[in-house]
C-alpha cells in the first residue's frame, strides 16, 4: 500500500497525457471515450464468463476461462489508467498494472498453447450433432429392437404351450447334446420335470440305444438334415421304453446348425403286441402269410419256410404269388383284389383244384384261407 501511495507520490517531474495531446479537446476525448470503453468491456467480460462457468461446470478446461478472465481485468485495468494519466501523471502505477497484466498474460499464454492439442481433439458441434442424431438413431433402433423381442417371447410362451398341449414328447438339444428345451408330454414320458433336466445330457440321461451306432445316427442328421426311427430309453423309474423317434436340425439365418429338435412316441405297448402276435403266428402248425393291400409278403412263420422252400429274407417283399404257380395267378389276384374290397373270413379255393408251388418248383396242394387283420 505505501508502495502504491508512493507511486501517487512520484510524478512530480512529469506531465500528463494531456500536454502530449497539446489539449486537443477532439484528440483528448477520443482517447478518453476509446479507453473508457475498452476498460469497461474488459471488467465487463470476465463477469460474464465467471457466470458462465459457474452454471456450465461440465465444461472442460473451464478453469482456463477463470485465468482469461484474470488477464482481462488486468487489460482493463491499463486502459482505465490510460483515461487516468490523461489528467494525472500516475506513470508508475500505470506500469505496475502493466506489469501485473504481463504476468498474467505469459502463464495464460503458455497454458493456453498446451491445451490447444487437447482442445483440438474434442468434438466439434457439427460432430457433436451427428453424434446426437446417431445416438437418436440407435435408441429407435433399441426401442424396435426391443419391440422385436418382446413380441418374439410372446410368440415364444405361445409356441411353448402349444407344444405343452402335444401328448408326444418334445425336446430340444444344443450341438454338444445338452438338453435346453423339455416340454411336459416329455415329463410325463420320461418322469423328470423340465428344471431337472436341464443342462444335460441327453443320451446320457436316457441311457439311448438303437438298432445301429448313435455315431451313424448323427452322421445321417448331419447329411440329411432328419433323421427318424425306433430308440430304447430309461424312464426315470428305470424302466425301458420304445419309442419312435424324429430329429430335425434347426439352423440359425447363416444357415448354421445350432440345436437339433427331437419328438418321441411311446410305441413300447405296440411292440409287446407285435412280438405276442409273431409268437402266435410262430406256434400255428400251418403255414402263416401276412400281406399287405397291394399283395406284398410282410410277414411270415416258420412253417412257411419249411413248407415252400424260401427263407424269410428271400420271400419278404415279394407278391404273394410266388407261392403258387403261375397259371394260378391271375385267378389268385382276383380273389385277393374281391377281398381287400370286401375283407371277410373265408376260403378261396380247396383240394386239388390249386397248388402251391415249392421253391424247388414241385407243386403241392393246398388249402388257401383269408383272413382280414
């Protein structure tokens, strides 16, 4: 403070600006209104700016501006001493307010040339306004998306509770074997609930078998995409059951198989009766022949093979009038064609009126019946 007063104190020798100005009146007040303004505008700028930052404390660098406006003031503070020393030779204070600006401008001006790189690297408002849009854009894109999938899972419960509504069982196994669907027809099946069974794996847990190797299985459903045929699983009771087996591949939108969808039907009853009906075709003392409607061999017992000659593996899928000779065919076709449209029990022809024929060609005769199954 004394040294301030003593600044006033000096300038004893020296004349004001105004002797430089010889008092020009038009010359004085041109500076004095230039200046004027100029200091007013300075101390005017820094408030704002502290304003500025004090509600936009997000900003980055915003202490920056607080060392702008520091070196502001001081340029406002020289140009009011400018206006002072027009009437007053305060030289001294004038370049000590000077000297105070200088060591606020060079800090500001090394500071601010560091940060300049680092200020490049931010987004400009063009930048900022297509990031905006983009942003805009994805949340839409969002929104939709999660429309999608809203309205996925809700086809989806449905979906899972047609399914629920099938007697078949239904499940659903991932490339390594692992179960990830088990709808109820298979808890009713198999006897384990859906939570129990999930996550593993499922030959493992049914203990699978077929009438060839599972490996040769998956080779077919790698090939063609399905296969179907009979499978023997453990119920959680231990128990065997036969069942009848689809497998279809199901492929992501790449085309990319990533789950194999199996439906199962138990067949178990229907085998038991086909394996008494054989027992019983076995025991009858005659020869047995089962066709189909179109005349095709089927099925047949041991004294078929025993009476004319041909294995089961020779016979099966041949027309049954093979077993008679061939002047007796046509007269058999119509007979059987009569019966497959009007199917009752009944003999067609007996005694030595029709032979059958051996496979060795010796003809023999016989007594032919039919019978519808």
């Amino acid at each position: 403070m004394d040294f301030f007063l003593g600044v006033m104190e000096i300038p004893r020798d020296f004349y004001p600006h105004g002797f430089c100005y010889q008092w020009d009146k038009g010359l004085v007040w041109l500076n004095v209104l230039s200046d004027g303004l100029i200091a007013v505008s300075y101390f005017a700028i820094p408030i704002t700016l502290f304003y500025f930052i004090r509600k936009r404390r997000d900003l980055p660098f915003s202490w920056m501006f607080g060392l702008f406006g520091l070196f502001i003031v001081a340029c406002g503070a020289t140009h009011a001493l400018e206006v002072w020393n027009l009437w007053h030779a305060q030289y001294w204070l004038a370049g000590t307010v000077k000297a105070i600006t200088a060591a606020a401008s060079v800090p500001t001006a090394i500071v601010f040339a560091k940060i300049i790189p680092q200020a490049l690297e931010l987004p400009s408002s063009r930048e900022w306004i297509q990031a905006n849009a983009n942003l805009q854009a994805e949340m839409h894109e969002r929104r939709d998306l999660e429309l999608d999938v809203r309205v996925s899972e809700e086809r989806f419960h449905d979906t899972v509770e047609l399914l629920d509504l099938t007697h078949d069982a239904i499940l659903a196994r991932n490339l390594a074997g692992e179960i990830i669907y088990w709808n109820r027809g298979a808890e009713r099946l198999y006897g384990w609930q859906r939570e129990e069974v999930h996550g593993r794996n499922l030959h493992e847990l049914l203990s699978t078998t077929a009438t060839c190797a599972l490996d040769e299985i998956e080779k077919q459903l790698q090939r063609d995409g399905y296969w179907e045929g009979e499978l023997v699983h453990r119920r959680r009771d231990e128990n065997r059951i036969v069942v009848s087996s689809r497998w279809a591949v199901r492929t992501d939108v790449m085309g990319n198989p990533n789950a194999i969808l199996e439906t199962n039907r138990d067949i178990t009853k229907k085998r038991d009766e086909e394996t008494k009906f054989r027992n019983l075709l076995e025991a009858a003392p005659d020869a047995m022949v089962i066709v189909n409607r179109i005349g095709s061999i089927e099925l047949v017992n041991t004294e078929t093979e025993k009476l004319f000659g041909y294995s089961r593996q020779e016979i099966l899928g041949q027309p049954v009038e093979i077993l008679i000779p061939r002047r007796f065919h046509e007269l058999h076709m119509m007979h059987r064609v009569d019966f497959v449209v009007t199917p009752h029990t009944r003999k067609v022809i007996e005694g030595p009126s029709i032979v059958g024929r051996h496979k060795n060609g010796t003809e023999f005769p016989v007594e032919i019946s039919l019978c519808p199954i």
